[in-house]
C-alpha cells in the first residue's frame, strides 16, 4: 500500500494419494524483505572494502599452517605481482621463490617461530621479486585465527601492504640527511682550513711588502710579483670556497625592498681601479623609476660583483662593459654585457659548473666559482640567471629578479 517492493519467498508442495495420483497443492509465502536486505548490505559493504584495499594498495592472506597453502586475494596478484585481476593460491615453497634472498633467513625465522610459537599478532616488512623482476617493499600483518585439537596454531589471517614507495621516501630522506651531514663537515673543515690559510698567507705578505721597500734587480722584483700574484690566487679560492659553503650550508638571508641604483654605485666604486689599469669603460644604465626588488642586499652585491668580475675579466683592455636593468612585468631584468671574445658553444652547458674551465691547463684567468656563487644567490632569491654568448656580439649574462613588496 505504501509502494514498498516486498521480498517473498513462495513454497510449493504436491500432495499425493496412496496410488500416487496428483491431489492438491500446498502453498506457503515467506516474506524475506530483511534477508534480502542484509545480502545487499553485505554485497555493498564488501564492494567498499575492496575498493579500500585497492586504493591503500593492501591484499588479504589466508594460511592453512597444517597445509602451507597460502591464499590471496585479487589485489596480490594486481597489486603486488603484476599479473591479471585473479585469486592466488601458493604453497609456503613457491612464496619463498618469491622473497628477495637478503630478506630469506630472517622471513623464515618468523614463520617457524609462528608455527611453534605464534605471536597474537605480528608484522614483518621485506622484499619481493615480483614476476616483473622488479623488487618491492611489502609489510606483512598477520594473527593466529584458529587452532587445532593439540592447541597448535592450524590457521593464520591477515594483510600485506605494498610500502614501496614509503620505503622510497625512506631512503631519500636518509640520503639528503647524510648529504646535510656531508656540508656540513665541508662547511666546517673549509672554515678551519681557510683560518689556518689565511696565517701563514699573511705572513708571506708582511714579507713581500718588506722586500718591496728594498731595491731588487728586475729578475727578483719579478719574481716577487709572481709570487704576489699567486698569494692574491690564493686569498680569493680561499674567500670562494668560504662563500659557497655558506651558501650550500643554507645561510639565511635578509630579504628586503632593494634599491638596484644603490648596489650599481658600489658596483663602479669597487671595480673604478681595476676598469682604469685595464683602460676599460663600465657604462651603467638605470632608469628614474625602476622599481625596487626583493633581495638580500649583501648577497645580491655579491652575485653581481662576480658576474661583473668575470666580463672584466674576459674583456680586452680598452674594451667596454654594459651594466643595465629595467623592468619587464613584474620583475626586473639586469644584464651584464662585456666585449670579449664570447664562450664557445660547448663550453655553454658548463658555465654554472663548480671549478669549471675551458682550458684543461688552466691558464685562463679566475678559478672557476665566481659563476656558481652568482647563481647560487640569485636562486635563492627567486630568480634566474642565464648566459648568451656569440662571437661576434660577446657574452651577455642575464639576470631575472622578482619585484619587491613597494613596486
């Protein structure tokens, strides 16, 4: 009456006389609505736990202890061995075939130990050889469902869950903290060697400069100027190594709203002596209304003052070098343009490489960091930095910075 579908279950029986002849029918209607219920629910409940396991990438097992036989369900084979959707059945032997021998002994140990001995409950992660002989990480969680008439273990149930890729996330994070560890001995032991560098080179200093008061011949005064040349060499592989351990050590910066104008300025007044011995022109251009950029002001100084420090140097003397920035949407753009020779086409892809040169003698001018350092910083700061070089036009270093919060 209430348009509620009705389960019923309709019975029929045949009634016979003695001579076996047909004589009526009895009937009985048995209304079976909540059992059909119930089957439905369960028939639901199962459908959301296997779509449960699939997507927690978990199996069941069921182990007959009596037998060895071991049944899984569907999700192994998917999940684990990379076979069709089907039901496994295994004995203890063949899913020993299956361990990865380093894990062998030790997978053993816990089953004999759960045949003589079992725990409630237990878990044991270990490694497979799936049939796509790719290894995985599996942890096992089983108890003890049933025991036989001399009170021994006969039947144990429970999952197994692919942990692969938390094994993964395992091993990349033991990694990167050994890789902290590893920079920061580094850091500390060029720290102390840069101390104990900086003694003895300044004691070699007190001695050229005494020697330079005095009158020399011109083989010895150039040979001193070597040596001078050598100990300046020194001092500033020193200060490098000390910079780009700081930076690989994570140094915190002071980001703040920057005025590029300010940065350029100290720019020009630093490199005034060297462009003047080397009759060489740095031309700045900086528009009125630049805006200001997000950075860390020490840090940034640095940056440029090594790419500026390399087109100095690749430039020939007389030449000209173009110091420039200007907005370009919501970042400022600065380039360092020298005149030199420009860098060679293979030699490109390495430019950012720690110690890198050109030359295997070595013969060309820097020591290889003052690049790296420049794009250490620059990343830090959000930025970018790229080289393009040709022969004819030189090398035009690019440096991309965001805008700060006053832009």
């Amino acid at each position: 009456k209430d348009g509620h579908v009705v389960w019923a279950l309709l019975c029929v029986s045949l009634v016979r006389d003695e001579l076996q002849q047909p004589l009526y029918f009895i009937s009985q209607v048995e209304d079976i609505t909540q059992r059909k219920v119930s089957e439905l629910s369960l028939r639901e409940t199962n459908q959301r736990l296997q779509l449960v396991l699939e997507g927690a990438s978990l199996a069941t097992w069921d182990w007959n202890i009596n037998t060895d036989e071991i049944d899984f369900d569907q999700n192994w084979s998917n999940i684990l061995l990379d076979l069709p959707d089907t039901k496994l059945r295994l004995t203890l032997g063949s899913w020993r075939d299956l361990i990865h021998p380093l894990d062998d002994a030790r997978v053993v140990e816990t089953i004999n130990k759960q045949k003589l001995d079992p725990d409630p409950q237990f878990q044991l992660e270990f490694r497979l050889r799936t049939l796509s002989d790719h290894a995985r990480w599996i942890l096992v969680s089983g108890r003890v469902s049933s025991w036989d008439q001399d009170n021994k273990p006969a039947r144990a149930l429970g999952i197994i869950m692919d942990i692969t890729a938390r094994k993964k996330a395992e091993q990349q994070a033991f990694e990167l903290a050994l890789e902290k560890e590893r920079v920061m001995l580094l850091t500390q032991f060029i720290q102390d060697a840069s101390h104990e560098f900086r003694t003895p080179l300044t004691v070699i200093q007190s001695a050229l400069y005494i020697l330079n008061k005095m009158s020399l011949d011109e083989k010895s005064q150039r040979k001193i100027n070597q040596i001078d040349e050598q100990i300046v060499r020194i001092t500033e592989l020193v200060d490098r190594l000390v910079e780009m351990s700081a930076l690989d050590n994570g140094v915190a910066f002071d980001l703040r709203d920057t005025n590029l104008t300010y940065i350029f300025d100290l720019l020009n007044q630093r490199f005034r002596a060297k462009l003047e011995s080397r009759q060489q022109v740095l031309q700045v251009s900086v528009p009125l209304q630049l805006p200001l950029v997000k950075a860390d002001s020490e840090r940034l100084f640095a940056a440029l003052y090594h790419v500026l420090d390399n087109a100095i140097r690749y430039t020939v003397d007389g030449g000209i070098i173009h110091l420039s920035a200007e907005q370009e949407h919501d970042q400022v753009m600065i380039r360092v343009q020298d005149s030199g020779p420009g860098i060679p086409t293979d030699v490109l892809p390495h430019i950012f490489k720690r110690f890198y040169r050109s030359d295997i003698a070595h013969s060309s001018p820097g020591i290889g960091l003052g690049l790296p350092i420049a794009k250490a910083i620059i990343e830090r700061h959000g930025g970018t930095i790229e080289v393009l070089s040709t022969s004819e036009a030189g090398t035009c270093i690019q440096i991309q910075l965001p805008l700060g919060n006053n832009a």
